[in-house]
C-alpha cells in the first residue's frame, strides 16, 4: 500500500535554511509534491516535481528527489516568519486511483 | 484562478444533529474530494467524486454520504453527528483523473458538541 511519512515539528531560526523531510513508499508515484498550509487556511501547492527529475529550484525553493531511497526534501533558503505553516508532502500515483495521499505534515516554526 | 468554496468557515452542531458542509468550485473541474484533518494524522480523504452523480469511498468513509447533483458542487452530509466527527473539513478539486494539480478549499472546522 501507499503511505507518506514526514516528522511532525520542525524549528529553525530566521535567516536559517530550514529542510523539511518525507519519505514515500510507493515507487510507481508520477508527482510528488509540497503543500503549504497557513494558520486558518487550505492548502496551497508550493512546488511539485515529476518523479523522472532529481531537482527543482524556484526561488527560496529547492526540492530534491531521491527515487532510490524513496526521499523527498523541500529546502526553505532565508527562513522568514512567513513560512511558519504545516507542510504536507504528497504523493500522486495511478497505481492508488489516481488519489493523492498526503503526509501527516510538518509545522515549520520560527525563531527570532 | 481557480476557487474553491466552502460554505462555512466554522460550524458548531449537536449530537445526533444532521449536518451538511458544501463545496463549490467554479473552474469546471470533473474531481472533487473530501478530506478530514485531525492534528498528527494529516489529511484523511473521505470520499471523491470523478463526476456528476458518482462517488467513490475514500479511506474513512463511515458516518458520511455525499452528493453531487451538479458539477460544481460536492455536499458532504454527516447523518448523525457524533463527537468523534470534530474536525478540520476539507474540500478539493482537479480537472480530471490525470490532472495532477488539486486546489483546496479554506476548510470548514466543525465542533461537535
């Protein structure tokens, strides 16, 4: 079956870069993705990769995919008080219905 | 840009009360989910629709029901609610089946008293 594991509490001081893990299980997955979600709010997708890349950067954003290991990383440059949020790893997967299947989520805190 | 409605931000209802949570997307799309957030557990998907008038179980389907007479809307009915129904009340939407981008609502969190 298909399950998404991410750790629950992650604190880093602002200015720092903050790099929020997940690891997926199931290795047909064609999107993997990262939602942000603000205190009182939905989800908002920040960025996702096709499972065929090793990569992505956009802006403050890096997200790096490791499909040996099953790894998804979401790397946050110059953490500012703005980026406190859960952040939920995802994985899309024709294998599972095409559902999506999130992680627990991880809430990002900021330190001054 | 895409929107996704929900029609309560927040909701208080009884025991045994029934209550309905609705969802309206205004992009056309074909999906539609439910999901329920409880801290620790992320998010639990309830059930989804890939069109009009069809709906599928999700992984925690018990004590709901859904409709969707028209495209755009998808009604989360709970019968009978209970206590262990408090939550967080998630709607989202996707064009279709391969579309790989899914765009929530602002959630609806439900205390039941």
């Amino acid at each position: 079956g298909e399950d998404v594991e991410q750790s629950l509490f992650l604190s880093v001081r602002e200015g720092d870069s903050s790099v929020i893990n997940c690891t997926y299980t199931d290795s047909s997955s064609t999107y993997l993705y990262w939602y942000k979600q603000e205190p009182g709010a939905g989800l908002q997708l920040l960025t996702y990769i096709f499972s065929n890349m090793d990569m992505k950067q956009d802006q403050r954003l890096t997200v790096l995919l490791n499909k040996k290991d099953k790894h998804l990383s979401l790397r946050i440059a110059d953490t500012q008080t703005g980026d406190s949020a859960i952040y939920f790893c995802a994985e899309y997967t024709y294998s599972s219905a095409s559902k999506i299947i999130f992680g627990s989520g991880t809430r990002l805190s900021i330190r001054p | 840009d895409v929107k996704v409605t929900q029609s309560s931000r927040y909701l208080v209802k009884r025991t045994g009360e029934k209550v309905f949570l609705e969802c309206v997307q205004d992009m056309d799309h074909e999906n539609m989910f439910w999901y329920r957030q409880d801290p620790g557990l992320g998010l639990r998907l309830i059930y989804f629709s890939y069109d009009v008038k069809m709906k599928e179980k999700g992984d925690i389907p018990e004590g709901y029901s859904v409709s969707r007479e028209k495209k755009e809307r998808f009604s989360l009915i709970l019968e009978s609610a209970s206590t262990n129904q408090t939550s967080m009340y998630l709607c989202a939407s996707r064009p279709g089946q391969a579309s790989y981008e899914q765009y929530f609502g602002p959630g609806t969190r439900l205390t039941v008293t």
